[in-house]
C-alpha cells in the first residue's frame, strides 16, 4: 500500500472547519451520505426483517468495541471477525431500551427471537454471542461506502487548496481495516445517534428507511445532482428535485419491506407532509415548513456528529 498522505496535519482538521466544507458542498457530498444511510438500513431489514433486531444484536458487540477503545486496544477487521465468540456476563434490558428507545418489552422479545435463531445463546445471566452474529453484521457495503464518502471528502480538500492529496477509496479501506476496532467504535457512535435523532421524528426505523429511500432518489435524480448547492438552497430544493418519484412496489423491492408495510408507512408519511403522492400513485420528498424546520434541526445535528467521524478517522490516518 502506498504511503497515505497525512490530510490530518496538513488540514489541522477543527470541527467548524469541516461543518464550512459539508455546507459548502453538501449536493455533491449528500448522494454518497445518503447511499451510505440507506444501504445500512437496507441491509439491517434484510438480515431479520426487523431493524430494531438487528440494532440490538450491534448494540451488544458493540460492547466489544468500547472495551477495545477504553483499554487502548487497536484489533484489525480480519482479527476482529475471525472465530469471534462474544461473552457478555450480564444483559441489561433496562439499559438497551433506555440507550436505543425501545420499549423493554420489546428488547425482551426480540432478545427471544434472536436466542431462538442460534444467533445468540443464554447461560444462565449470561449471553454467548455466536460468531454467527459477527458473520451477519461484517460490514462489507457499509465500509465500501464510508470509504468512498471519505475519498471524495479528500477530493474536495484538495479542490478548495486546503491539502494537496486526495486519498483512494482503496487507501482508505485500508486504513479503517487496519484500525478497525477504533474506527467501527466511532462509526457506531454515529449510527446510533443517527437512529436516535431520527425514530424521534419518524416513531420507528422501517419509516426512516423508506422516507430515507425516497430522499435518496431525490438526490441522486440527475438534474438536482448536477447544481452547486450548499445546505441552505439544498433544504430551499429538495422538495422539487425528483420529477418522477417512486411507487410503493418499487420502494417494497429495493428495502425488501412488505408491499403492504409500505403503503402503511408511506399514509404515516403523507399525514405528516413530509412525501406527496401523485395521481400516478408516484411518491416523492415534499417537506412542509415546519417538517423542513424539524428535519433542518436533525439534520445539522447529524452534520456535527458526521464532522466528528470524519476527523477521527483522518486522524487515524495521521497516526499511520
């Protein structure tokens, strides 16, 4: 692998420094955040068709993870996949349903269900998490496209002349592999802040994949793609920028969510003017004020948590 030019030091990387850049080029940097999103949520429904199941399981190996990063513990992506056996001396559901928002009951059951899939077992007070579990979660799209949002970040420091060096997709790969363990502990502190934010605002996350689904369409619709927007005159646009939309079948085919689970969710959607349905019956993003307003806040919010992981792992590179 070549050497990796050191973005970190050249940059002197501070939070409002790289919140200026995502502003700045939010259409060009939306697509790819979107698809990271998207593709995430997509692939957690299809594992158990149920993301609050799969949520949990990543949840309790992420356990792992906080154990490496409180002891200083730097474990690579083939080590930490590999015949992996997870023992957790005592399940908290109190402490699952608190930090995802989800009902105990709800934790409990779902707990159930996956001790009842093998994925993981119960020893008395204690829970064995099969390396079945690390099989299902391996994060194979989720990494391509981190590292694919991360190199054409480093693209666009170097077009405003604030480093001389991009960085390869492949580079990047190569460096959250090798450092896995800190940075899949600073991508899952996202993720569930991620989450957090939006089942608040959307009650339950196969509403977030479709409405995010559909918002992806939008971005990547060709003519919307093409313009230079910062954040402000992309929230003033969004509403406008798919022509064509999608229809319940389509979305039910891509997120593999139930045909009439979408219908049920898009009606939720509509009721609170976030989506229009045309005669057609095609659906797209058409947020109302005060939805703009709500999804404006999250949205900045999520900007200040994705300008952290940006720069921790940029660090880490650094380090390398």
């Amino acid at each position: 692998m070549k050497q990796i030019p050191s973005v970190y030091s050249e940059l002197n990387l501070v939070d409002e420094k790289v919140e200026r850049i995502i502003d700045k080029n939010f259409n060009k940097l939306s697509p790819l955040l979107y698809k990271l999103l998207v593709d995430w949520f997509i692939g957690a429904f299809s594992n158990f068709k149920d993301i609050e199941k799969y949520l949990i399981l990543i949840y309790l190996i992420n356990t792992d993870l906080i154990f490496y990063r409180k002891n200083g513990i730097i474990v690579d992506y083939e080590t930490f996949y590999k015949d992996k056996i997870l023992e957790i001396p005592k399940i908290n559901l109190i402490n699952i349903s608190k930090d995802l928002k989800i009902p105990k009951e709800s934790v409990r059951r779902k707990i159930i269900s996956l001790e009842k899939t093998g994925v993981i077992k119960k020893s008395g007070k204690k829970i064995i998490i099969d390396r079945s579990a690390y099989d299902t979660i391996k994060p194979r799209e989720t990494l391509k496209n981190i590292s694919t949002f991360l190199s054409v970040f480093s693209k666009i420091l170097v077009e405003n002349k604030i480093t001389k060096n991009s960085i390869s997709s492949e580079n990047i790969t190569s460096v959250i592999k090798k450092n896995f363990s800190f940075c899949w502990y600073q991508f899952y502190k996202f993720l569930f802040s991620y989450v957090d934010k939006l089942k608040k605002q959307y009650s339950d996350l196969e509403t977030v994949c479709i409405g995010l689904l559909i918002l992806y369409n939008a971005v990547t619709h060709k003519e919307f793609r093409n313009k230079d927007l910062n954040l402000k005159k992309w929230r003033s646009e969004i509403s406008n920028a798919d022509k064509v939309g999608l229809n319940a079948m389509s979305i039910s085919d891509i997120s593999k969510i139930p045909r009439s689970t979408v219908i049920r969710k898009l009606k939720f959607l509509q009721r609170k003017n976030i989506l229009k349905i045309s005669n057609q019956k095609l659906i797209t993003i058409n947020f109302s004020d005060q939805e703009l307003k709500v999804a404006s806040k999250n949205q900045n919010e999520v900007i200040k948590d994705l300008t952290k992981l940006i720069i921790r792992i940029f660090n880490q590179m650094n380090i390398n």
